[in-house]
C-alpha cells in the first residue's frame, strides 16, 4: 500500500470517528426555501440546522449556501471580534456580533461572482456566519457574570456547516477555505478537518487579516478557555497536546502536518490597526506588527509547512471581500492574480511590500 493510500485509509477511519463523537447540531438541515438574491449575483440559500447550533446569546444559526460547479467549492468563514470576559463581552461593546444579523449578499471581492477577474466565479460556496465571539472555534458555554452568559459555539456551527459541504459536494475536487479576520484564524484548523471528510479533494487555504496573533500565553489561553482539548481533531500531530498550548501559528502547523498536500496561503497588512487594536486589548505588549508577521511566517516554516505569504503596506485590515482583492497591488503583483495562482496552484513567490508604512 503507498503512502497516498494509507493517508486516505487513515483519513476514512478518522472520519468514521468524528462522525460518533463530535457534538453535531443534527442531520435535518432545512434550506429555507425562498432564497435571496442581489444584482449581479446568483440565488443563495439559507440553511437552517436543527439542534445544538446557536449563537452567543442562544439565537437560530443558520449559514448560506449557493450552488454553482459541484467540483469547486469554497468554504468561508466570516470575519467579526471576539469575546473573552465580562467586559468584551457585554451586549453595550461592539467587539462581536451575538447573533446572525446578516448573509452574504451585496459583499464584493470575491463575492462578486459576476466580476470575470474574480477567479471564484464559477465556485459553489458555503458561507459561515459569525455569532459565537470565539473565532469559530469554541465549543464551551460560560457565564461571564449574573445574567451574562455566551455560547462560545463557533466549532459546533462550523463543523456543521462543514458536514453540509461534504453532503452536498460529495464530488469536490477542490476546496478553498477563506477566512477574514476572526474567520482567518480558524481557516486552517477546517481546512484540515476538509481534508478528513472529502480527502480526495485539493485543499486550499487563504487566511486573511491574522497573520500577527503570535504563539503566546496570553492568547493561547484565550483560545483554551473557548475550546477545551475536547475539540482538538484527533490527529496524530494533537497526542498529548494541551488545550493551552493551541497557538494560532500552531493551527497552520498542525493541520499542515496533519495533511501535508494542504497549500497555505496568507494576507495580510504590514501595520493592520484592528490586529494592532485586538493584540492591546488581550494584553500582548506592544511590538513592531510587522516583526510579528514575519517571525510567525518563520515559525510555520520551520516546523516544515509551507505557508505562501502576502503582506501589503499600511494599516487597513482585510481585503477580500471588497474592491480592494481587484486593484491592491504590491512590487508589481495583484491580489487577484496572486490568490488565483495560488488556487490553480501555479508557481507562486512571496509578495512582501518593500515601503511597508504609508503616509
């Protein structure tokens, strides 16, 4: 048997696992029949899963789904804040969004499907909202104070909405897992778990706007309190790993182990304000943001995963889902042609801005 054939052995018998233990928010999910449309875009649907998913304050999830070409899909996860304590976490603070007040129709960027620069065009995409404050990754309910309870449940949604893809795309040959902000920081971790369900599709990921969260206590704890070792995937790689030792460097490190023919890639901005902001409020003290950017890149690279970087000027924060994923450009590359080479897994450089403060 090669090596190929053992990994997908190991990948099915894994699945088989996952399929009895993982807390699932049920198999009934329910596409709500009048889906919604904007100009310019195809029909999407909204599916509601019954069960144990929720959002923060206890409200339906739901995520949407359009369906285009069976064998490309992208699995996105949204972008928002994140909530940790009684004060990030109260309803006056705006660090995070309780519940699901929107879809994903009018987003541009890559989301502009009609756009012929936009190399998802043709993608079917199941987008997963954000709710839970937990970078889609808790799956633990905590009472913060008297009357202040939060559903950290972003690995329950998530995973569902995983499981979705793999039954409404049994035939996927690739899969790109996109994630902004909060969402970027989990694209690793569900492209790994992507590569468990369907492992003989093409894994991608584009992680965009959290390249600078470095491995540290302060946020390592964060995420423990969120997740619990219970929720580690139980890969190889995870034995014997404490739930405060998950970094977020280390998430591209594991999956990437997990699955080695996982492409990674990454954006982001060289000075991004909201990384800068966030890295404040959790208490990390105050660094070049740059520096951090790159020292994670060499840490994900020494530990033998390749991660495909782009790291633009300034201090804006994320840039695909707007007009800025067509007209950023940087020593001579798009954005667009970059991420496109990226998916079609041409030949591909690093892009590191040269000016990297503006103004």
């Amino acid at each position: 048997m090669s090596d190929r054939q053992r990994l997908l052995v190991a990948r099915l018998v894994l699945l088989g696992a996952l399929a009895a233990t993982l807390t699932a928010c049920g198999g009934n999910h329910k596409p709500v029949a009048s889906a919604v449309t904007a100009p310019g875009d195809d029909a999407w649907a909204r599916v509601v899963p019954d069960g144990d998913c929720q959002c923060a304050d206890g409200s339906e999830f739901n995520f949407w789904v359009r369906k285009a070409n069976p064998k490309k899909v992208v699995f996105y996860l949204q972008d928002g804040g994140a909530c940790f304590s009684a004060e990030t976490c109260t309803p006056e603070n705006d660090l995070y969004q309780p519940s699901v007040t929107e879809g994903p129709v009018g987003e541009g960027g890559i989301f502009a499907f009609a756009d012929k620069r936009n190399p998802f065009a043709d993608y079917s995409v199941v987008y997963v909202p954000y709710c839970t404050g937990d970078v889609h990754i808790g799956a633990r309910t905590r009472k913060y104070a008297p009357g202040l309870t939060v559903h950290h449940n972003g690995y329950v949604n998530g995973t569902t909405a995983l499981d979705h893809l793999a039954a409404a795309f049994p035939g996927a040959t690739d899969i790109v897992v996109i994630g902004e902000s909060a969402g970027s920081v989990a694209a690793p971790l569900y492209a790994g778990l992507a590569a468990d369900r369907l492992p003989k599709a093409r894994i991608t990921v584009l992680a965009d706007g959290s390249g600078a969260y470095p491995d540290v206590p302060a946020i390592n704890r964060l995420i423990a309190a969120w997740r619990g070792r219970d929720t580690l995937p139980g890969w190889s790689d995870n034995a014997g790993q404490t739930a405060e030792r998950v970094s977020v460097p280390g998430l591209f490190i594991q999956s990437g182990r997990h699955d080695p023919e996982i492409v990674f890639g990454r954006h982001d901005y060289a000075y991004d304000k909201e990384q800068q902001s966030k890295l404040s409020l959790i208490g990390v003290p105050e660094g070049d943001l740059l520096s951090r950017l790159d020292t994670n890149e060499t840490q994900i690279q020494k530990a033998g995963v390749n991660l495909l970087t782009y790291t633009a000027p300034g201090t804006d924060h994320t840039a695909l889902s707007d007009g800025t994923f067509y007209t950023e450009q940087v020593n001579g590359q798009r954005l667009v042609d970059w991420v496109t080479r990226l998916i079609e897994r041409q030949p591909l450089h690093d892009v590191h801005c040269r000016k990297c403060r503006l103004g």
